[in-house]
C-alpha cells in the first residue's frame, strides 16, 4: 500500500490500487495521481510536494525534474512543474472551505501555450485530462486578471528586493538599509519599487500584480540581505529567482547583491557569480548610486530643464500659477492640472507648480489641509485606548482585608465598590515621535516635488515645508493637550469614586458588624434554651459561619457536645419508658386473669390506658425537647411484638394447662393497641406529632 501526501493540504492519502484521480479526507479535494513505482519515487514526491505547499518553488521544481528524467511519461510530474513554474499556491475559500489556486509567478505566455501543460495532457486518462484542463483554465483566468492589472502599472527603473519582518514580525535590519537606499536612488528621479512603500496603498490586494509588473520592467535589481537565511527565505528568493530567469531572456537586466555582516561567499550559488557590494565599505552608497546611474543613463538620457531666464517668460509662470490656484479654490481639479502642467512643461523644477500638481492629485484646497489628512490616517493605525491611570490596587486590597466580614460582608462586594472604567477612547495619536511621523508622511506624499524643484525654487518648497511642520505642531500641541485634559478628568474622577467607595465600603461594614452582632446574641439565647440534638447541631452550624468573631468557635463545639450528650439521654429516658410500659401492660392482665372474669368495660380500658399514658408522656418529653419526635411511633410498634412475647412467656408459667388459649386471648384484646401505634407512627413520619 502507497502513502502518499495530499499536494493541496499535506494529509495522508491512502491508496491501494493504480488509480489516476483520488479525493482527499482531509480538504475534501479531488486530485490527480503520479504513477507510483518505487518507493524512492514515492519519497521524491512527497518531498517535492512538501516545497511546494511551502512556496520553495524553484527546490520542488527541481525534484520533478528528477522525476521526469526518469520516467518521462509521467503526466503528474508535467503538471507539478506547471504549478511551479506559475507559483500556483492552494488556500482555502472561506466561503466555500474549497482550496483555490492563486498564482505567484505570473508568466507572459498562457498556461494552454505551456509545453510541459501539452505534456501533461498528452500523458494523462482521460479522468487526470479533465481536472488538468478545468484548473489550467482557472489558473489563465487569474494570470489574464494579473496581466491586466499590471499593464496598467507605470514602469519601474530599479526593483529593491528584501526581507521586511523577522520571524517574531519585527521589522528586519535588511528593510531600513533597503529604505536608505530607496530615499537615495528617488532623489535621482528614477521610478523604484520598494515594497513598504509601493505596496503600502495596496494594502486588502494581492500584491502580484504589481510585483510582476516591477519584475518585468525593472532594469536593475538589488538584493539587500545581512543574513543567508534572509536572502534564501521563500518571498525574498521567489523575487530574485524570478529576476534571473527573466535575464536569461533580456541581456539588459542587471542583478545587484548587496550584502552586510556576512561574507560573501556565504550568498546563494545563484548570486555569489555576480559582481555584489558590502555595505559595511565607507563610501557604499556612492558607489551603489554611480553605478546604478551609469546604468540608466546608458539605456536614456535625462532631458535637461528648459531654463527660464527672461522677465516675460517668470511673469508667464506666475500667472498661470495664479489661475491653478484659482481653479482649486473652485475645485476645479482638472483645469488647476491643466494650468500646473503647462508650467511644469516651461520649469519642471517650480515648487508652486509641483505642489498644486499634488494638490490636485489629492483634491485639497491648500497645502495645510494635509495635516488633517496625515493625522487621521496616523489616527487609523495607532492604539485608540489610552489608560488614564493605573488603578489603585494596593489601597483596594487594604480596604478589602480591613472591612470584609465573613459571611456578612465577601471581598468580592467590597472589590466592586472600586470598580471605574480608567480607559479613555482617544481619537487622537498621542506619541512622543508623532511630528516625526507626520514630516516622514508629508515627505512620502511630497516626494516628487523633492526631487523636481531645485536652486531657489527649492528654498521656496523648503520654507513652504517648515510651515506646514510648524503648523502640525501647533495642531498636535493642541489635540495632546485636550487629550491630556481629558485624561486628567479621568483621573479626577477616578479621586474621587476611591473616596466615595471608601466611605460606602465604611458603611457596610458597619451594617454587616451590627448584623453579625445581633445574630451572635440571638444564637446564645437559643443555645441556653436549646436541648434538643438537631437544633443543637443547627446552632454550631450557625456559631461555625461567624466562628471568628467573639468566643462563637467555642460555642459551635458546645452546642454539638450537648447534642451528642441529649441524644443519648434521649435514647435512655426511653428505653427506661418502654420497660415501665411493658410493666404495666403485662402485670395487671395477669392478676385479672387469676380472679375470675371482667367485663368489657375494664377489658378496653385495660387495652387502650397504658398507650394512651405512654403517648402523652412522650409527648410532654418531644415538646420539651428532651427526646427525638420521631422515636414514639417505632417504640410503640416495638412494645407491641415486646408485649407478646412477655405475655406468652408469663401466660405460659402461670397456666401451664390453657396458657396458649389464655394467651390467644391477650392477643385478641391487644390489637386495638397495634393499630394505634400504627397510626402513631404514620402520623410521626409525616411530622405531625
């Protein structure tokens, strides 16, 4: 039997024939088969299918080649290299929890035109054939979406490849070296994609598209690693790899690696034959700059500005400002376009120009509405909740030891006097670097006027710029203030709510002390009046619940002595009953026998009198809770059979010639009285005695 691993989820896929198609338990996803031989074949695929599911496309690629070489038939390993070659990535539909291809490496050629998609076709069944073509088919839907979306994109110079987040997703030192060098190479004028950057409005997409459309357009690529493990992890690799196929077909393309606290040799076989820079040199980013210069100016010649020198020509480039400005007071953004852009066609480097073309671009009115704008999407990203202050737990915690009583007054109710909401729903950042990041915000959005004004007209832009930051700081000073206010009143408030639960938590307790006192007085009454046993045990229940307050630990344990004490009294004042019962029922009837007849009369009082004495007695002894409520019935029952046997014993000595008849007798005239302590008894059991 095989064992082979499911290439969308990695579970076990058991199988036990040649079958070509199998439907995973797992993901519940029918699937083609390879032809499974050997059991090297068998490990060779699920350790390309292992790569695979990982996105370490190019390992697994390499392995299904293997494989083909071979057994050049085998249909699946075509068409795994297909899904290598596109970066095809399975994930779950959340809506459907069906796995969906996406694709990662996007070609130029459609999946159909594929040789190795003909091979695969060509030697699969019929039932491999059918899934093959229906995924192809989704698979050149998203490519066609890809490829459109990325048409669409403007071309790139320099494409910087790197690793942004540690495994802890902290931000790597390979991103704030790639950053430098972004801010460096932007300052040339040159389109570069630098991915926190770029894909930072792209944030909810995927991001193909446009790394794609970077690849292929790019000229030059550099890679930016400080550690090997960076430089081979699967997205930074996924890039580069990608680049190298791409110059294999376009000689211009160039691959720059650029390495740090690392040696050189320990690059990756692929790029340790190019010609790379340390960046720990003095001197790096000159270098990296002057040659990646070089490089573009080689391909294009950047046009030199048209100088602006006569009166009439700057008077020219007033006015028109003039009347862009004017349109965007209107909101008129495409005729305020249309006024900047004949300026910039005379003076690319004019700072009022530059800064209403983005004006525009963003329809704001004047240059301080971007404060607003930087802040709320500042606002967006960082913590709303701020706590005003922490709360006082070591003064709870005293109150709560020094007023809580047991079973009068718990911690818990004492705890919630002190209970206030210290978070403040702030709808401002507050941070101390907040203007940095502002200024950091209006750089990005600025970032081409930065590179286009020059000389005086940079001086201009500069000035511009120092307003607008002390702007921002007027506005943040005072939105931190207000929050600071707020804060404040919290804090107030909170002042306030402790005193206020101190004096409640006072309050209760003094109740709950009075309370407790009260109940203690009462329980030493009813112990000295208390004689029955279940009371008694009653009472050290209750002595035990406040066992910490007065002598009531003491009391508890008394009140169960005298319990034990009275119950066993109980048992014998009427054990010493029930003898003198038995006494009286047995001695008379003897002596009455002996002299002759007697009437009914004398026969019934004979029967009934000693119940009926018995039965007040115990009464009198229940209500004065000397002994148990439930114990007349059951004696009564007992005294009965006792009685019997007595009078058989004593009728059986006395006559010993009709003693049985005489004895039949007694036991006739003794059934009233069994009926009778039945009926004790029952009414006993339901607690009515």
């Amino acid at each position: 039997m095989h064992e082979l691993k499911c290439k969308m989820c990695g579970g076990l896929l058991e199988l036990t024939g040649n079958e070509g198609i199998c439907i995973c338990e797992y993901c519940g996803t029918k699937q083609t088969l390879p032809k499974l031989n050997s059991a090297l074949k068998l490990n060779l695929y699920n350790r390309a299918n292992h790569f695979r599911r990982i996105n370490d496309f190019d390992k697994a690629m390499s392995i299904y080649e293997k494989i083909l070489n071979e057994d050049p038939d085998d249909a699946e390993s075509y068409w795994s290299v297909i899904l290598c070659r596109y970066g095809i990535e399975y994930v779950e539909d959340p809506n459907t929890h069906k796995r969906v291809p996406t694709v990662n490496r996007t070609q130029v050629t459609s999946i159909f035109a594929d040789e190795d998609y003909k091979s695969a076709i060509k030697y699969s069944d019929p039932a491999q054939r059918e899934i093959y073509e229906n995924e192809a088919k989704t698979i050149d839907e998203i490519q066609k979406g890809i490829l459109e979306i990325s048409n669409k994109e403007k071309p790139f110079d320099v494409f910087i490849c790197y690793k942004e987040s540690d495994q802890d997703g902290n931000r790597t030192v390979d991103s704030t070296l790639a950053q430098d060098i972004y801010y460096q190479l932007t300052k040339l004028n040159k389109r570069i994609f630098f991915a926190r950057i770029t894909l930072e409005d792209k944030v909810g997409s995927a991001y193909e598209p446009y790394i794609f459309s970077a690849l292929n357009s790019a000229r030059i690529m550099i890679v930016v690693g400080t550690k090997h493990e960076y430089l081979n992890s699967v997205w930074v690799k996924n890039e580069w790899s990608r680049f190298l196929t791409l110059m294999k077909k376009d000689s211009t393309k160039i691959l720059i690696p650029c390495y740090r606290d690392m040696d050189p040799y320990d690059l990756p076989d692929q790029l340790s034959t190019l010609q790379s820079y340390n960046m720990a040199n003095i001197g790096f980013i000159q270098d990296l700059i002057r040659g990646v210069t070089k490089i573009l100016e080689s391909d294009k010649q950047d046009e030199a500005p048209t100088p602006v020198d006569d009166k009439s020509n700057a008077n020219r480039i007033v006015n028109i400002n003039k009347r862009g400005y004017m349109a965007i007071e209107d909101s008129l953004w495409e005729e305020a376009d249309k006024h900047f852009g004949h300026v910039l066609d005379i003076d690319p480097s004019n700072a009022d120009a530059n800064i209403g073309k983005i004006l525009t671009e963003e329809k704001q009115t004047d240059i301080m509405s971007f404060i607003d704008i930087i802040l709320k999407k500042l606002s967006q990203s960082a913590s709303q909740k701020i706590e005003a202050a922490p709360p006082d737990n070591e003064h709870i915690e005293e109150m709560v030891n020094k007023y809580s009583i047991l079973s009068y007054l718990s911690k818990n109710t004492i705890r919630k006097l002190y209970e206030f909401n210290l978070i403040y729903e702030c709808t401002f950042p507050m941070s101390p670097n907040l203007i940095d990041s502002v200024m950091n915000n209006f750089d990005k959005m600025f970032i081409k006027v930065h590179i286009a004004v020059k000389g005086e007209e940079k001086n201009k832009f500069e000035k511009i710029r120092n307003n607008f930051k002390h702007e921002a700081e007027r506005i943040i000073s005072k939105n931190q203030n207000a929050v600071n206010d707020e804060l404040e009143k919290i804090r107030e408030a909170y002042k306030k709510h402790i005193e206020d639960a101190d004096k409640k938590a006072k309050e209760l307790y003094e109740e709950a002390y009075a309370k407790r006192d009260k109940d203690y007085k009462i329980l030493c009454k009813s112990q000295r009046r208390m004689r029955h046993p279940d009371g008694l045990k009653k009472l050290s229940e209750k002595f035990g619940h406040i066992k910490d307050y007065a002598d009531c630990q003491k009391r508890s344990s008394q009140c169960l002595h005298k319990a034990k004490v009275n119950q066993y009294m109980s048992y014998i004042i009427m054990a010493v009953l029930s003898i003198l019962f038995l006494a009286v029922d047995t001695v008379p009837k003897i002596m009455i026998d002996k002299n002759g007849d007697v009437n009914w009369f004398l026969q019934v009082i004979y029967v009934s009198l000693p119940m009926i004495i018995f039965i007040i007695i115990t009464a009198l002894l229940i209500k004065m809770d000397i002994c148990f409520s439930e114990m007349p019935g059951f004696l009564n029952i007992l005294i009965f059979f006792l009685s019997i046997i007595t009078n058989f014993i004593i009728f059986g000595i006395v006559y010993p010639d009709n003693g049985l008849t005489q004895f039949l007798a007694v036991c006739s005239n003794k059934i009233p009285q069994a009926i009778l302590g039945l009926i004790t008894l029952v009414i006993t059991m339901k607690g009515f005695y």
